[in-house]
C-alpha cells in the first residue's frame, strides 16, 4: 500500500541561528522558487553549514512555510500601518484592496500559490498553514475593521466575515486567473481600475 504523508512534520527547532537561516532562505527562494532552491545554497546565503540548516530545518518544506508565514506577516503589518481606520471606508477598502493584488500578484505570492495547490494531495498543512499565516490574517482584520465601520454607520453589514470574503474576491476579479495562468502581467492601471471597482461595488451593497 502507498504510504500517504497527512502533513508535514512540525519539528522546527529555534536558536541562535535561526534568524540568519530564515534571512537566507527567504533570499535564495524569492530568487529560486521552491524547487530551484537548493539546500547548498540556501546554506551558503545564510552563511551556515548544512548540518545547522537540518537542525532547524530537517525539511525544506517546513523552511519554505516558515518563510511564507514570516513574509505574510510581513505584508500583513506594512498594511496595517499603511491604513488611517479613522479615514472613510471607502478609502480604507481601497489601501486594503491594492495590498491584496500587490501580494497576490507578487513572485513570492504566486509561487506560495503554485506550490501549495501543486503539493496538496501529500501535504495538505502546508496549504493550511499558509491560509492560517496570509488570508486568514487579511480576513480577521478586513471582519474587525468593518465591524468598527458598522458601528460608526458607515456601513449596514449582517455578515461580516462574507462581506471581507466578498470584496477580498472582488479585488482578484481577473487579475489573479491572469498571473496564475501567466497570461499576461497586470499593468498598473488594470490593478487601480479593479480595486476602484471592487470598492464601488461594495458600497453599492453595503455602503449606507
């Protein structure tokens, strides 16, 4: 019988040096992708031996989630400090909005993306745990912010967290099928007339 792996391995161990080799990992993968990315190289960037990498890392699937949810979280703050929650939201849908596309559509979002469905049959974690670090975070905050909109009046929501789901979908509407399936590349003025979009629709449907 074929042996099915439900999920990779959580035996990540932290130490002096586990900054260091998150830092080069993170280079050598937005550089390599995942399958190009080398675990010689990896160790070199980070100025480690192999014998240091495989003791915080025995599987560079877990080194590559960890980098994932460490740049995620990244995106996650930028965002939060880009936005002003006292503004209108409108005008915070829209920062909101361009944050998405602009992770969705970068290398390292798309490669996240690519991976996660291509190894999801023999590690589903790996999708979840990406979920868990990148949209879910997006989610809780778009749900907590327009929870403070409603209770402002600027908005008239029963479900909060279909509405976030909805607009987040909204801000992908072709851009996402475009990149994933390398189509073309998203100019600019495509990205700001979706968004536009995405956020005029919204309050058409829920705006008061």
């Amino acid at each position: 019988m074929p042996v099915t792996v439900a999920a990779v391995p959580q035996t990540i161990r932290r130490g002096r040096k586990f900054d260091q080799v998150l830092a080069g990992a993170r280079t050598v993968f937005l550089r390599d992708g995942f399958e190009g990315a080398s675990v010689d190289d990896i160790a070199r960037e980070a100025g480690v031996s192999k014998a240091t990498l495989y003791s915080y890392f025995p599987d560079k699937r877990l080194l590559f989630m960890e980098v994932a949810k460490a740049e995620c979280r990244r995106h996650a703050d930028e965002a939060a400090a880009l936005i002003d929650e006292t503004a209108h939201v409108s005008q915070v849908l829209r920062v909101a909005g361009l944050r998405i596309v602009g992770f969705a559509q970068s290398d390292f979002g798309q490669r996240m993306f690519r991976m996660c469905v291509a190894e999801s049959d023999r590690f589903p974690a790996l999708g979840q745990e990406f979920y868990q670090a990148g949209p879910m975070v997006v989610r809780e905050r778009l749900v907590g912010f327009l929870e403070r909109a409603r209770a402002r009046g600027e908005v008239r929501i029963e479900d909060l967290a279909l509405a976030a789901d909805q607009f987040a979908q909204l801000c992908k509407a072709d851009l996402h099928d475009r990149v994933i399936f390398g189509i073309s590349d998203s100019a600019p003025r495509d990205v700001a007339r979706v968004v536009e979009g995405a956020v005029a629709m919204f309050m058409a449907r829920y705006g008061v």
